[in-house]
C-alpha cells in the first residue's frame, strides 16, 4: 500500500480535515495499491493561506535564487526516476518502457529548462521612456490530469516558482500516489514552507473549492473541454485570468509525396503511446484517396503488434486504460462507430484475449471513417486510430481543421518546404514536420476549443507573470 494520510500544506505533511480517502487501484489487475485523503474546502482554504502567507518572500527571491531551487528539484526528481516510473506504471497501467523515459524522465527535462529559463528571462525591460516589470501573477490554483500525472505537475509548477508565483496543486483522482512523491521531492530539495502545496480529493470537491477560490490568483486546468469551460465561466465571474490545456483531436496528414510506411508507422505509434490517453496524439491518419487502401494494410499490420501485456514487464508495447470508466467509454465510441458504418480492421469492441481482470481495450484502426462521424470528430481517449481519405491538399485542410479541437497535428511530405506550407495552414497550435522531436522549450497548448494559454518554454512562463510599467 502506498499513500499518505495527510495534505502537504506550509512545508509539512498535515492531518487533512476531511475525514474520508480515495482509494487507488491498479489499472492492469484492479488491486487496491494505496490511499489518499478525500480533500475538500478546508484543506483548499490551508493550502491557499500558506500560499499566500509564502508568496512575498518567493516573489522577491532573486531570479539566480529561485533557479538554483528549482535545479535542487530537478536532481531530486532525477535520483527518483525508478521509484516515479514504477508508481506510474502500478496507477496509470503505463508499461515500464514508457514510464521510464517519459513519465519519469519527461518532468527532470523540464524542470531543468526552467531552472535555467529563470537564471537567464528578462524580468525587466526598457521601452521608450517606460521601465517595464515582469512580476509573479500570485497565488497559482493548478488542477492536473491523470494521463501524464507528474509531466503535468512539474509543467505547471516548474514556471510558476521561475515566475516567483507560490501554488497549490490538486492532482487526479485517479493517479494521486506519484503527486505525493512530488511533494517528498520537493521537501528534500529544500523549498521554502509554502511555496508549494499539495491537496488532494475528488474534482467536484477539492478542485471546485481551488478552482473558485478569492485567495487564488490564476487557475491553470489540464482536462477536458467541457470541465476547462465551467472553470473558465467561474474564473470569468471573479476576473481571474485562467490557464486552460484541453481536448484534441489531431490530425496526422500524409501529403500525396510522402514515405508512407513511415508516415503510418509513425503515427500508429503516436495513438497507441500511452494507451491512446494523450490529448495530443494524432488520433486522425488523412491520407490521399488514391493511397488509401495501402495505408489502412500498414495501419492493421502495424497495430498488430500492440499486444496488450503485463504494464511492469519490460517488452510490453502496451497496456490498460485507467479506469473501468475509461474502458466503458471508449468501448462505446468503438459500438458506435460500427453503426454509423465505419469498419474495423484491426481490434474493435471488447476486451482482449486473456485479459479476465484489467481495464483493457482493443488496440484499434477504424476504416472507412467520414469527416461527419462522432469517432472523427470527439475525443475518444484510446488506443484507436481512424483513417480518412482527402481528394486534394485543400480538401486535407478543410477536413483536418474541421473539428472544434486544434491541439497538435502532423504533415509529412517528401520535402519539408511542401510540408511546412502545409502545416502553416492548419488551425492548431503545434505541428510535427516529418517526426520532429519533442522540444520542452517550444509552447504547447491549443486553438479553438483546445484551451488558453501555452505551456512550456518562454511561453509557458508568461502565463505566471503579470506586467507593470513606470514611466519616466
């Protein structure tokens, strides 16, 4: 069993004053494997007045300060990959293969380019005749994900300390147990009591109580589109800025010149990461029709090799979804899909083979998928890709930006030029050329119904600072 019983609130793990837990199941066999406290407004209220009481002495850290902190966090985090890696793995159902470099390496490479970000960021610029301040926005309320439960901590957390913001972080129900490790690493790193705060508990609860909160200066949610919309609307009632990393349903566009084995290949592998729970992933393949036929074969063949397996054996290429919930959900998008006449060729409805405990889905390409389908145009967060053909290049823009979403994407062609003319027409906020790397230090996050905001980067640590001008 692992768990506290306890908020960590002002530098110390603390009684929480709710009384009642949440319990946390392993995804890949439905074992009970820890517990936390059920949080609510009392736990809010503590956690944000430790914020606040923190928040003069952080803001006015100097910047060299603040980043030597944040270093101090990273080489914490660092030394307990395998430890990160093997909790995420017991709560997510991630296999080890991909909660070592990701879940657990993801967060170290971020938190170092924001220890360096806030060493070398210009806080203070000349204008003309005006002298212009880059400060801490204040009190940061910030309610993370399930699907990538330490990432979305350290991305949220990591820029608001560079900024010289203090917060208070409610994680997922789901997946509490690595946000604790957190709080234990951010303990041994040093920092000071208050600057960061832990609480956990149920949305509705917990989260509603930060979200609302008049101590709270920013809110910044990772989530669905539909919870990110009432957090905004409340948000908007206060006129409290807000932060909002949201839904996608991405578009990978195979141009008529590209390699198309590695094309599909490649985003096969983008959809099945993680078990298909990442907001990003290019759930939408668009190929030519005249090349359509030969890329659903590469599709099947390719996520055939996805076997579902035992998360903690190192050669599995996939595993659960999170919850039983999860599973019902994707389960009926894939039902649904049938009858409005897309084709399976690969998975479909169901649990795998020799899965009799576990929340497991059918690595799954639907065929035969229309613009107008609900599997081509909701979020199904899954292991399931759909393939639809496009008459030309403007018919590939108008189908891919022909979603409420614009999270991310992916164009290949034979030449980049081609590709990037391209991907400059799409309505989405970042866009892999050909595979390109992930880059920790580029802006991410959405156009449309995808969110507010950018993490990330520069850009992500100018959603903590506020301006303020002097003019001379």
């Amino acid at each position: 069993m692992q768990g506290y019983d306890a908020m960590y609130i002002d530098g110390a793990w603390r009684p929480a004053a709710a009384t009642s837990s949440i319990e946390v199941h392993n995804p890949a066999d439905e074992q009970l494997i820890g517990s936390v406290p059920a949080g609510g407004a009392k736990d809010v209220d503590a956690a944000v007045a430790a914020a606040r009481a923190a928040l003069p002495g952080w803001a006015a850290t100097p910047p060299a300060e603040r980043a030597a902190a944040l270093d101090a966090l990273r080489a914490v985090l660092d030394a307990r990959r395998d430890a990160v890696a093997a909790t995420v793995t017991a709560e997510l159902g991630a296999p080890i293969g991909f909660s070592v470099p990701v879940h657990a390496g993801m967060p170290v490479l971020v938190a170092g380019s924001y220890a360096r970000l806030a060493a070398s960021h210009d806080f203070l610029e000349e204008v003309g005749n005006s002298r212009i301040h880059h400060v801490p926005i204040g009190v940061v309320g910030a309610i993370t994900p399930w699907n990538y439960p330490l990432h979305q901590i350290v991305a949220k957390v990591a820029p608001a300390l560079a900024a010289g913001c203090t917060i208070v972080v409610k994680p997922a129900e789901n997946t509490p147990l690595v946000a604790q490790l957190f709080a234990d690493a951010v303990h041994e790193a040093g920092l000071p009591a208050g600057v960061f705060n832990l609480v956990t508990g149920w949305g509705p609860e917990a989260g509603e109580a930060l979200a609302t909160h008049e101590g709270v200066d920013l809110v910044s949610f990772t989530g669905s589109s539909a919870v990110g919309s009432r957090i905004g609307a409340a948000a908007g009632r206060a006129i409290k800025p807000v932060a909002l990393e949201l839904g996608g349903k991405s578009a990978n566009v195979v141009l008529p010149s590209a390699d198309l084995t590695r094309a599909v290949k490649v985003g096969v592998a983008n959809v099945m990461a993680n078990s298909g729970q990442t907001c990003s992933a290019w759930t939408r393949l668009l190929v030519d029709a005249a090349r359509y036929d030969e890329a659903v074969e590469i599709a099947a063949r390719a996520v055939a090799k996805y076997v579902p397996g035992d998360p903690r054996e190192e050669t599995t290429r996939i595993g659960p979804v999170v919850s039983a919930a999860q599973r019902a959900r994707v389960d009926d998008y894939l039902v649904g899909a049938l009858e409005e006449g897309a084709q399976a060729v690969a998975g479909g409805p169901g649990e795998p083979d020799g899965t009799e405990r576990g929340h497991w889905v059918r690595p799954t390409v639907l065929a035969e998928v229309t613009e107008s389908m609900t599997v081509a145009q909701e979020e199904i967060f899954g292991p399931v890709l759909t393939v639809l053909r496009y008459e030309d290049t403007d018919d590939a823009v108008r189908i891919a930006n022909g979603t409420v979403y614009g999270l991310a994407g992916a164009v290949w062609a034979a030449e980049e030029d081609e590709a990037v003319a391209f991907a400059r027409r799409l309505q989405t906020g970042q866009v892999d050329i050909n595979g390109g790397r992930f880059n920790p230090l580029a802006p991410f996050g959405g156009y449309k119904r995808s969110g507010i905001g950018r993490e990330l980067g520069r850009h992500g640590l100018a959603e903590y600072l506020q301006t303020q001008s002097l003019q001379f």
